[in-house]
C-alpha cells in the first residue's frame, strides 16, 4: 500500500490496518516455518506497510502535539 494512500485514512483506520498487518504477518510466518508460504516476498511487504503506517502514525501525532503547543 502507497504511503500517499494511508496518509488520507484516519487514526482509527491506520490502527485496524495496522492489527490486520501484524496479525497477518504473524500466520504468514508460522506458515513459512511449516513451508506452507507459497509467496515469500508477501512477508516482506507486509513488514513495510507495517513500517510505513508506524510512520505514518507517528508524523500525525507529532503534528497533533505541535499544534497543541
């Protein structure tokens, strides 16, 4: 997912994104142990949409505390 894409979401949005990501993740890595993965680079795209929501979410809440100050 594009970072121009989760900037337009809410805070409520991006922290379901975010619990659906790492759920996912985590099955997709018991699935790699057991070699039942058939697509491997999923897992390192869900790392970084993980990555870039965590960001994402990070920037709003600096904002948020600059504009409170």
């Amino acid at each position: 997912m594009k970072a121009k894409e989760l900037r337009n979401q809410s805070n409520k949005e991006l922290q379901k994104k975010l619990a659906d990501s790492r759920s996912k993740l985590a099955q997709l890595s018991v699935d790699y142990r057991t070699k039942e993965v058939k697509n491997v680079r999923e897992i390192r795209s869900l790392k970084r949409t993980i990555a870039r929501i965590l960001t994402i979410m990070s920037e709003q809440d600096k904002a948020q505390q600059g504009e409170q100050s």
